[in-house]
C-alpha cells in the first residue's frame, strides 16, 4: 500500500509518533511518503529526553521512507539554507495526496 503522512507540528510526542508511524509502516513493506509542512520542518535536531524526534527522523530515512519539507514553511523559517529535506511544493504535497491509497496527518 501507498502511504501519505502529512506532519504539521514539532510537537515532541505528536511528530515523534508520526516518524515511528512511517517507520512501522517502512517494515511492514508499505511505501511511505511523509511531508512536512508548518511548523514540522523545525523537526530536524528536535530531541527530547523521552521523545527522540530526530533519531525518529533518521530511522524513518534510513526504512526508505520519502521525505519531502515545504519550501515556504522553510523559508519563512529561514531554514530553507539548512535543511537535509529536499524542498518541496504544494503540488509536491497535492501529488503525495493523489499518489497515496490512504492519507495519515499528525
């Protein structure tokens, strides 16, 4: 099954739960596509002492799940510079909705 997460929040527990969701769903054979959109692209070097959001992060990429970071919510950010997503579009977030069989959001 092809699968679409939609992240929007830094949130430590929330986008920790979304990056072990694609994670799981990576193992269990599904294809993956996570975007990142508002303030979930400030999650790259979110850490926590219960909530490891970027090691979450790193084992959702290294599962070969996709992971795709709005480039206006990047930029408004001033991350656009810093960032190890490859920056995305809205049509890149409407083509994930289209490509997925099923749609999750955090």
């Amino acid at each position: 099954m092809k699968i679409g997460i939609i992240l929007e929040t830094a949130a430590y527990e929330k986008a920790w739960n979304a990056f072990r969701f694609g994670v799981t769903a990576r193992k269990l054979g599904h294809e993956v596509k996570l975007f990142l959109m508002g303030e979930a692209v400030e999650c790259e070097g979110l850490t926590h002492e219960k909530y490891n959001v970027d090691e979450q992060m790193k084992a959702f990429e290294a599962a070969g799940g996709e992971l795709l970071a709005c480039g206006t919510c990047l930029k408004s950010r001033q991350l656009a510079d810093s960032t190890s997503c490859p920056i995305s579009t809205m049509v890149d977030c409407v083509n994930v909705v289209v490509w997925a069989d099923k749609m999750v959001t955090f």
